[in-house]
C-alpha cells in the first residue's frame, strides 16, 4: 500500500518542492492549507489534481486533529511557520503561537490521533544567532536573535520532549538557508534575483538593499527536502545539520547576481535603513557531517548555479510581463 504523508505549510516554498518528491516516489500526499479570501496555490498549481488538501490552521487545535483523522498519515511535515524573520520583530506574538506553540498543538493531534506516526519539525539554523561556534552542528548551543529564532528554539526542543518523553519518532531538521525561484519576494536572494531581473529589463533602475556584510550558507531547497525526507526513514528519530558548508556574504551574492546579467550591483544598489534588523545573525556556515554519514546526504546545487538559476527564472518570468 502506499505510504501517506501529511504535509503543513504545503503552499509555502518547500511544502510544494516536498509534495513534488514525495508523489515522485508514489506518496499519497495531503497538504494542510489555512482558508483564505483568495486562493494562494501558486506553487503547487502544477501538482493540485495529485495531492489532497485539508483546511486548517495551526492556531486550531481541532482542525490539526480533523486533518490527522481524515488523512491517516505515516509521516507528518510541520512546515508550516510566520517564517519572515524581520516579521517576528512586528507580530511576535502571533509568530510564537504560529512557530512555538503550533509545533506543540500538531504534535498534540499526532500523539493523541496516532502516537507511530512519524514527525519532522522544520528547525532552523537562526537558531544558532549569535553563533557559540563556527561552523555550526548538531551540538552547538544556541543563541537566537529575532523572536523567530527564539521561537524556533522551542519549537526544536518540543520535539525533543516529545521524543524522549513519549518515545515518539520525532525529528528536527537543522536546516540552513535554502533558497529557489519559488522563494517568497522578501526573502534577500529572491529580492536580489527579482529587482537584478527588472534592472535588466528596464523596469526598475535601483536595489534598496539592508546589511550587506551579514553571511549566510544558501543552497537549493529540492535538494533539502530530499533531507527531510530521509530524516524520516532512519530507525530511530534524531536531530540533523542539513547546509552546504560554504558562507557568502550578501554583497557577494549581489555582486554574482548583476554580473550574470552583465552589470556592475555598484551601479545600481543603494543601502536603506528600513531594511536593517534590530539585531543581525552575522555569520552562519554549517557543518553537515553527521547528514552525510548517516543520511547519506549531499547538495546538488553550487551557490553560483543557484544564483543563476534563480535569476534566470526571474528574468524569464518578468520578460512575459513586459510592454
Ligand atoms: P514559506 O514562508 O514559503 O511557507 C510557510 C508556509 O506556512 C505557507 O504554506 C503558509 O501558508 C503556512 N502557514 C503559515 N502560517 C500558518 C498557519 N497558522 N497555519 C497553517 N499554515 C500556515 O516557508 P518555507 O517553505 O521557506 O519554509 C518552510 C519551513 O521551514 C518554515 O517553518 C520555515 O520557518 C522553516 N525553515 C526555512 C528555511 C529556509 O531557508 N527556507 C530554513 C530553515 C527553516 P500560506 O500560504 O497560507 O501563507
Ligand atoms: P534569513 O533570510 O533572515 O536568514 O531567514 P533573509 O533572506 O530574509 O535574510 C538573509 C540576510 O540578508 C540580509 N539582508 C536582507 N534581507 C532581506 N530580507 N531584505 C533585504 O533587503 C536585505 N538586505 C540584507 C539580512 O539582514 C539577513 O542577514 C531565512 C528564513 O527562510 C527563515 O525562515 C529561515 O529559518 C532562515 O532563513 C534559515
């Protein structure tokens, strides 16, 4: 019989890329998505006569249950969060009920519903934040920076606790940045791959940009779902560092994505207070190690072909648009 798995935040950027794989691999796939005015199912447009989809929102404790009955997972993906971290400093309130305690309420529906199915919590390298060690790993303490991160801090130790308390199989995957064409318009690569885009095109001359000096491990989320969803394959529940190992600066990811266009980021970026922090992550690089042994996981995708890729997809995007 099939396996089933049930995934929350499946509109978001990696929900659609983990529903893609998993119906790839002959998954019956459910998506929890929340009721809206208007319909956001861009992402998984292509993919939405395949997959299942169930109201519910993680502020609501009944319908994570209801969803869970109706469903009948093996597997359940949590990765439904506030996820905008400069967000968390406006609305921290409602960015710990969603990144805290839903993590809580769904594993609550999954103990009480059915405790053997198992769980994966989209943790988060903002956890590190002011970073104890570099690189960072599995037993690098943590030190978030934005109420996201704190918030994420315990959304990975609820997990925890379910685990060791319950003897559930409960993962959290410690993934670091990862980006694609389908990443949110805020988010700085696809800011950068969309205002290098218009530039390019003569829709826009300027690139408001914020801290220029903070660095990030990005790779490519199709690769990291695959990570996930080997998480959930292993005997036994555990935590996991999925990251490149390699930091670039957000200059440099600037300046890679003009030149592949054929243009100078000096000529056109400016620096704007609105977009700096109230506290930065200044360095995140991970180290991956313990993925590898024991997932057997490795990225596919370079920084550079990333950047490219996600450019590329922009430029393709927006030129249909123009005149
Ligand atoms: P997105 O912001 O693209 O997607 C978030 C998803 O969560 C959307 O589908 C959104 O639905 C849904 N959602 C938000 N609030 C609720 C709610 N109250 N009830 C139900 N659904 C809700 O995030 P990503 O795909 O980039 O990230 C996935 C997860 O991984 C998140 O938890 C994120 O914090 C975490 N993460 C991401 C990393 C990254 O680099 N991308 C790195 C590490 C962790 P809607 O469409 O209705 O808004
Ligand atoms: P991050 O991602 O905060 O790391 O969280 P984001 O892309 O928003 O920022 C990365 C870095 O770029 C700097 N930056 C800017 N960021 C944005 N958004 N806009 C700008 O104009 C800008 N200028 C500079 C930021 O200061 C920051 O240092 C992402 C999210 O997906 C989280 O949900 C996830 O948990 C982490 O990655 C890992």
């Amino acid at each position: 019989m099939a396996k089933r798995a049930l995934i929350t935040g499946v509109s978001g950027q990696d929900g659609s890329y983990l529903a893609e794989l998993l119906l790839d691999k002959g998954y019956e796939v459910w998506g929890i998505v929340r009721r809206l005015s208007a319909e956001n199912y861009e992402r998984i447009e292509h993919i939405l006569d395949r997959i299942h989809l169930v109201q519910g929102d993680l502020l609501d404790q009944s319908s994570l249950a209801s969803a869970l009955v109706q469903a009948e997972p093996d597997e359940v993906y949590n990765l439904a969060a506030q996820s905008f971290v400069p967000t968390s400093w406006t609305q921290p309130v409602l960015t710990a009920e969603f990144t805290s305690v839903g993590v809580t309420r769904l594993l609550e529906a999954v103990r009480t519903v059915n405790p053997r199915i198992r769980f994966y919590q989209a943790s988060s390298s903002e956890m590190y934040g002011k970073v104890r060690a570099v690189p960072q790993d599995e037993e690098t303490p943590f030190y978030p920076r934005s109420p996201y991160g704190v918030a994420k801090v315990y959304g990975h130790f609820i997990t925890v606790n379910y685990r060791e308390s319950y003897d559930m199989h409960c993962t959290s995957g410690i993934l670091f940045n990862h980006e694609s064409p389908r990443r949110g318009i805020e988010f700085v690569t696809r800011k950068v791959s969309d205002g290098v885009a218009r530039i390019k095109l003569g829709l826009q001359t300027e690139l408001a940009m914020g801290n220029l000096d903070a660095q990030r491990d990005w790779g490519f989320a199709g690769d990291y779902v695959d990570a996930m969803w080997r998480m959930l394959q292993q005997d036994d529940a555990d935590d996991y560092v999925i990251a490149t190992g390699e930091t670039h600066s957000v200059e440099r990811l600037v300046e890679v994505a003009f030149a592949h266009v054929g243009l100078d980021w000096h000529d056109h970026v400016v620096l704007d207070d609105r977009f700096v922090r109230p506290a930065e992550v200044d360095l995140l690089i991970g180290d991956r190690s313990k993925a590898e042994a024991e997932l057997g996981w490795t990225p596919t995708v370079s920084f550079e072909e990333l950047v490219h890729m996600m450019v590329d997809a922009d430029l393709e995007r927006l030129d249909g648009t123009k005149g």
